[in-house]
C-alpha cells in the first residue's frame, strides 16, 4: 500500500465517528480535572472546556491538524511487532494524548476582562501591559499613533481656548487671538506645532489649562495630558520623529469595541480584553465573557467631585459604584476573580491634602477628616467592599499608578501563581 493511500485512509477514517467519539470522551474526562485558583476555574465550571473547544474553531482545526500529522507519522514508521494494538486504539490514544496536552496548556492561560466607566485608564494599563509584557508596537503602528497624538493636541487645545472664552480669561500677549483648533489642515500643514509654541508661555493660556486638566464637567475630557505633549513639542514636531511608548501612553483614543492584548506575565499566558466604557456598550458585551478567569475593575478615585459627560446630574464615582455592583452581581462573573484597581491616586491625592474640594461635598456621608489620605482611601474603598458582599463575593483592591512601569508590574504580580 502506497503512503499516499495510506494517508488518505488514514484522514478518511480520523473524520468518521471514531473520532468525534474519542475527543469527546477525552474532554468530558479532562474538564474533571481542573483545580480552583485565583485566577482558574472552579469545579462547577468544569463544561466550560468543552464549550470552549467546540467554539474555538481555529484552534479545532489546528489541533485536529496536527492529530492528522501525528497519526500519519506513526503508521509509517511503525513496526508490525512493535506495538500489538489494533488501529483503532492507536487513534484513539493519540487523540487522547493531544487533548490532554491541549487542555492543560488552556488551563494555564489566564483570560480576563478590564472594565470600568470611560476615562478610567484601562486603555492606558493595557497599552502598558503590552510594552512591558507583549508584543513592541511596530513603526507603522507607531506613525499611526502620532496622528492620534496630534488629534489630542488640537481637541484639548480647542477645550482651553474655548473654557477660556467661557471664563473671559484673557491672553497675556495682546498679539495672540483665539482660535479653533478644530481644522484638520493645521495637521496636514503643521501650523498648530507652532501655534502651541506661543500659546504655551502665554501666562493667561497657562492658567486656562490648569484648570481645565482634571474637569469632566463642562468638557468632553480633561486636557491632564496635554502638559506632557506641549512640553515635548519640539521633538514631537520633527517631521521623521516616531512616538515613544510614554507618548502613546499618554495618548487618548475613544474605543467602541473590544481591544485584545495577549502576552506572558510570568508563567501564565495571558488574553487581556479591554472593552468600550459607555453607558449604551455595556449590555451588549458582557455575556461573552462568562469564563473569563478574573474580571479586572478599573476606577479613578480622582473623579469624585467629577460628572459625567453623557448626563451631568451623575457623579463619575458613584457611576463607577453602580458599574461595579452590576458586575459582581452578574451570573456571568459568579464564577470569575473579582480585583479592584483603584486608578488615578497622585491627583487624588493632590486634590484631596489641598482641602479645596471637599468629599464631604460630594458624599455627604463621609465624615472624617477633609485632607486625611488614609481615611479617604478607606471611605471609597469600604464602599465598593460594602457592594461586593451583598454577593459574598471576595475582592482585592490595588491602588495603581498605570503610567508607572513599578506600579503595573506590582500589581500585575498577582498573576504569578
């Protein structure tokens, strides 16, 4: 019998019933196996694999790819009295063999979803996660990313001119007259680098976007970000000039569907999913995660005297609380790890030791002391605690700094079991 033939046989009788009937056998008695972790799945999940592996058509395929190769491989070189098993159990241990091994590298994949109300830096941790962890951003990705850069510059410029159009501040420089920055061909000719440049040692400017870098208020953003880039004009400005990973860190770009990042953060593998934080995306995603390992929560404890742009009658605190309480509620995180990251803190604590902004104002329940760090941090913190236990649901909560390096790989330690 020619090995052609003998191939062809072999894939004819590896697609009959024979098959099907082996990989199923073999992932009822895998999913049995699986062992309850922070991050792993618990006994009761343990039809999940197998509902995973049906949907998983590319890595069906590929699996069943290499079952085809390995089997073909082992006719040929095989000895009639080596191995006194009949065909059919020698399939069938093969595939047994490569569940077993595909299996156990699922089980040590980590999938886990960020989440959070808009603004609250989960695209920013994620971005980070790549380029401490994944894949290096590559040199289109990151000419691309200068556009955005760009983009920010001009919409965050647009916001002072026009607050300070609303607060009738006046430029300092008799010779500078405002402007919107809102016309795309100030990108294409470059005159807003220039345009920056004045605007930036212009003491009434200055003061104009003090005051607009932490306001959700009355704008669609804050401008925090726009101190870095008018800082760095001059090297962002240079025609051949690529973004640094800070640069693309600090950049902001609006996301409606869902950002995957896959990297390896100690032994782990890991799929970290990143989705769209308005109030009309949230039903429409959060059932595709049901196995999900952990659920990352993501809140900016500086916008507690903040509201939301989408209704302004809404504090962005409490609209992060009311998120969070949905989530650890939901029957499709009952089975996933639930850990609290508390995002924005060095503004936080500025705002708060200042005593200008009061909580006290903001959650008139609060009763310690106005410019006490720790009692504020413990406030905020017992709140979502307190939601959580409703569902006797355990979490973790890590304040983070997402722009530090040593503060994401801190918090990221908790993957390293």
């Amino acid at each position: 019998m020619s090995d052609n033939k003998l191939h062809n046989e072999e894939l004819d009788e590896l697609k009959s019933l024979e098959l099907e009937h082996a990989a199923s056998n073999s992932l009822f008695s895998i999913s049995q196996g699986t062992t309850e972790s922070l991050l792993g799945r618990s006994a009761g999940n343990s039809s999940k694999l197998y509902s995973n592996f049906t949907v998983d058509h590319i890595s069906f395929t590929s699996l069943m790819r290499e079952v085809y190769e390995r089997l073909h491989l082992s006719r040929l070189h095989a000895s009639p009295w080596q191995d006194t098993r009949s065909a059919e159990s020698r399939r069938n241990d093969e595939v047994d063999d490569l569940l077993h091994e595909w299996a156990n590298e699922k089980k040590r994949e980590a999938k886990i979803l960020f989440t959070g109300c808009g603004g609250s830096g989960k695209a920013t941790l994620l971005r980070h996660l790549r380029i401490l962890y994944g894949v290096p951003y590559t040199g289109d990705e990151r000419r691309q990313w200068k556009m955005t850069i760009i983009k920010n510059m001009l919409s965050d410029s647009d916001a002072v001119l026009q607050y300070m159009r609303d607060q009738r501040i006046e430029f300092e420089n008799d010779t500078i007259t405002a402007w919107s920055c809102n016309d795309d061909s100030n990108v294409v000719s470059g005159h807003i680098f220039e345009a920056l440049k004045y605007l930036r040692i212009d003491k009434g400017y200055q003061s104009a976007l003090f005051q607009t870098r932490d306001s959700w208020t009355h704008y669609p953003h804050s401008t925090l970000n726009l101190h870095y880039f008018i800082n760095n004009l001059e090297r962002l400005s240079a025609p051949n000039d690529l973004p640094s990973d800070e640069d693309i860190l600090r950049a902001s770009k609006r996301l409606c569907g869902i950002t995957e990042v896959i990297c390896d953060i100690g032994e782990r593998k890991c799929r970290l999913y990143e989705l769209g934080g308005s109030r009309g995306e949230r039903k429409k995603w959060i059932h595709l995660f049901d196995d999900c390992s952990a659920v990352f929560f993501l809140a900016a404890l500086n916008e507690y005297d903040q509201q939301l742009s989408e209704d302004s009658s809404v504090n962005r605190l409490s609209e992060a609380l009311t998120l969070f309480e949905s989530v650890t509620r939901s029957v499709w995180f009952a089975n996933s790890a639930i850990v609290l990251f508390f995002t924005k803190v060095d503004i936080f604590l500025e705002k708060v030791t200042s005593g200008e902004i009061p909580i006290g104002k903001y959650f008139p329940e609060y009763d310690m002391l106005p410019n006490d760090i720790a009692a504020a941090q413990e406030f905020f913190a017992n709140k979502f605690k307190k939601v959580a236990q409703i569902t006797r649901k355990e979490i973790q909560v890590h304040y983070i700094n997402v722009l530090s390096a040593e503060s994401v790989k801190e918090a990221m330690s908790i993957l390293q079991i």
